[in-house]
C-alpha cells in the first residue's frame, strides 16, 4: 500500500473541494490530527474511514487507492470485451496523466 501517494490524492482532493482538514475531518467522522497524519501517509486507516473520506469528498476507492491498484491484474480478472478494455486503458491513461499533470498539490 502506497499510504504517501493516497495522503497525497486525499490532500489534493480535499483541496479542490474546497474544504479544510477541518471540514473533512467533521464530515468523514474522524479527528482534524488525524486528517493530517492520512495526508502526510503518516497512519495506516480501516477501510471504513477510506468509505467515509470517499462519501465526503465524492470520489471512489478506486481513485484514492489507484497508485497501490495493480491495474494488469484487475484487467485480467475481468472479462469486459476487447473495445471495453480499449476504453479502458485509454481512460486510465487519462487519469495517469491527469494525475501527473496535477501533482503539485
């Protein structure tokens, strides 16, 4: 598990929604230290506060978690047809690239 890298999408998140540790900390229902210490990859979480940062700043799993996803083995896992899979990995690129493009925050 990459905790810096998802601290990291946590805090950009957090930003471009607008709030403060704070306001994610209130709404995800954990404490404001804790906020910091998940957005420096300082503390490990349960995956009931990932679901509760997710449900407050509107985003997947999946798009926090996705520099520890093991992209390859979800392909494989998962029959969705040759143009899917093309659609896919075009997609993926996009937010790989999105994702480099905006890692200043």
């Amino acid at each position: 598990m990459n905790y810096a890298e998802l601290g990291r999408r946590v805090r950009q998140q957090r930003v471009m929604a607008g709030m403060t540790q704070e306001e994610l900390a209130e709404r995800s229902g954990i404490s404001c230290s804790f906020v910091g210490h998940i957005e420096r990859g300082e503390k490990k979480f349960s995956i009931g506060t990932l679901v509760g940062l997710c449900n407050a700043m509107g985003v997947t799993p999946n798009y926090l978690l996705q520099d520890s996803l093991n992209v390859e083995v979800l392909n494989s896992s998962v029959d969705v047809g040759r143009e899917n899979k093309e659609l896919f990995d075009d997609m993926m690129a996009l937010l790989h690239e999105h994702s480099r493009k905006n890692r200043n925050y």
